[in-house]
C-alpha cells in the first residue's frame, strides 16, 4: 500500500456509512484517516471478493 496515491474519486455516503466507517477506525490503534479507512476497507472487501470466487 505503499504506492503514490494520484487518483481521487468522490464518493457520497450516507451519514450511517460514515459513522460505520469511523466506527472502525476508532477501533485500529494507529487511528487512520477517514480516507486511509475507506482505502483499507475496499481493500478488505476485494480480497474476501477474491477469495470467495475460487
């Protein structure tokens, strides 16, 4: 995840989305950004995707 982030791609949430991705960020012990959060949730959610396709 160390590559250069160039791409922005706006994205509406609703407010319930929003608390439960603050939600899970509170729970990781380095606090990331609300952005880094989304990042590593669509990342989580493309693996299981990969995985559950096998």
């Amino acid at each position: 995840m160390g590559e250069k982030k160039d791409q922005r791609i706006p994205v509406m949430m609703s407010s319930e989305e929003v608390e439960a991705i603050d939600d899970w960020r509170r729970q990781r012990p380095e606090l990331p950004s609300r952005s880094e959060a989304i990042r590593r949730l669509v990342e989580l959610g493309l693996k299981a995707k990969a995985g559950s396709s096998r």
